[in-house]
C-alpha cells in the first residue's frame, strides 16, 4: 500500500536529512531524483514537520501529525458551526460529520491531506467570525494561517479546491 511503499519511505528519508543538519532540498531516491519541495508527500517546509521529526521516530512523528490536523479540524469545524448558528449539539455533528467524511480515511494514509482538509474548516469559521462582526484583523489572521497551513504541509490539488469553496463562501 502507498503507506508503506511510498509514504513511510518518504518520511524517513526527510527525518534522516533532519538529524543529519542537512537541508532536505532533493530526494534521489524517489524515481530519479526529484526537489523535495516538489514532491508534496513530506511536506519539508511546514515547520510543525520539522520539530516532529526532528523529535519523535519518523512512524509516530507521521501519525501524530496526521492526528494533529484531524483534531484540530474537527475543532475547527465546531466552531465554524457555532459561527453560523448552530447550537451546540448541531456544531458537534457537523464536526463529527467532517471527521467521517473527509479526515479519517486520512489517518492511514498521508499527512498532507489531513493538513489540506484543516485549511477549509479554519479559513471558513474565520470568514463567519468576521461576517458576525468579530475582529477583522484577528480573524483575518487565523484564517491565513490556516490557509498558510494548508499551503506548506497540504496537498496542492485539495487546496485548490478549498481556496475555491472559501471565495464561494
């Protein structure tokens, strides 16, 4: 499966460059070599990656990035909930129905979608924030560094169609 053939590869090679100081920037053992920051699987430049991995062995440093961004778009998701209204019970099943409809396939498989998918959420209770008439300039931030999140650890197709829904929105 990609999580053992291509995934945990991955992440090991951009740990032992981590532990080695050295910069990940190619990655010659992926077919014949291809830039790290192209290969959208590890996500070097997201810095919660580099202390991860820098801490933990590269399996638990995977998943718990991975379970990182599923908790923190669930919470993301109850609040965006409240934001537009719901109570609290309905905010509860809108998060719990993020979870099962995007994330949790996400636990077995890569870090960058789980981190794509926390963007939406985040980017969408900040617009509704503003929206309730919340700081402008707080609330503008949290939802760039959400976006920024999805950006540097995200999958770029998934971002393309989160940047989508939130100008929709």
């Amino acid at each position: 499966e990609e999580q053992l053939g291509f995934y945990y590869p991955q992440s090991a090679f951009y740990q032992k460059m981590l532990q080695g100081h050295i910069f990940p920037t190619w990655n010659n053992f992926y077919y014949g070599g291809v830039s790290v920051s192209l290969d959208q699987f590890v996500s070097s430049f997201y810095p919660l990656h580099w202390v991860l991995f820098s801490l933990f062995p590269f399996v638990f440093a995977h998943h718990l990035s991975i379970v990182l961004a599923v908790m923190l778009g669930c919470w993301a998701t109850y609040w965006f909930g409240r934001e537009i209204g719901l109570s609290r019970t309905g905010s509860f099943v809108c998060a719990v129905t993020y979870l099962l409809g995007t994330t949790i396939g996400w636990l077995d498989i890569g870090t960058l979608a789980a981190h794509s998918f926390l963007a939406l959420p985040v980017a969408m209770a900040s617009l509704a924030a503003v929206k309730n008439g919340k700081s402008i300039v707080f609330y503008s931030l949290v939802g760039g560094v959400g976006l920024g999140v999805g950006l540097l650890a995200g999958f770029m197709q998934i971002m393309f169609y989160v940047c989508f829904i939130v100008f929709c929105f």
